[in-house]
C-alpha cells in the first residue's frame, strides 16, 4: 500500500505575505504554532477545515496550497 501524502506551499505564502510568522498563521486560523510547523514539514495532514482557513488566509484556493498525492 502507498503512501499517501499531503503536501503545502505554506512556508513560499507565509514568505510571500511579507514574510508572515508561523505564530502569526496560527493566531489567524486558530491553531497553535507548533501544528503550523507540522504541517509546513508534512508530518500532520490538516483537517478539511483547517486546509480551508489556512487557502483563505493567502487568499488562494485550496489546490494552490495543498497536494494531495499518492
């Protein structure tokens, strides 16, 4: 069985949106900062919600966020 794999252009948006801090992520969508850096490592796969929140901070649809691969 695969590997399936969740991958994020997180950490290039954070630089992009004038080099926004992890902790500043977190306190917009209601996370702590360490779940942040987990996801930006793809040790933790968001949920479906928190996928959403994190697409409209960057103001970018979902795809141009994550990945999902196989």
């Amino acid at each position: 069985m695969a590997k399936i794999q969740i991958t994020n252009t997180i950490r290039r948006l954070r630089f992009d949106a004038d080099e926004m801090t992890q902790k500043a992520l977190a306190e917009k969508v209601g996370v702590t900062r360490q779940t942040i850096i987990a996801i930006e490592n793809a040790k933790y796969a968001p949920t479906l919600e928190l996928a959403f929140k994190i697409a409209r901070v960057f103001d970018k649809p979902l795809e141009d966020v994550f990945t999902y691969t196989e």
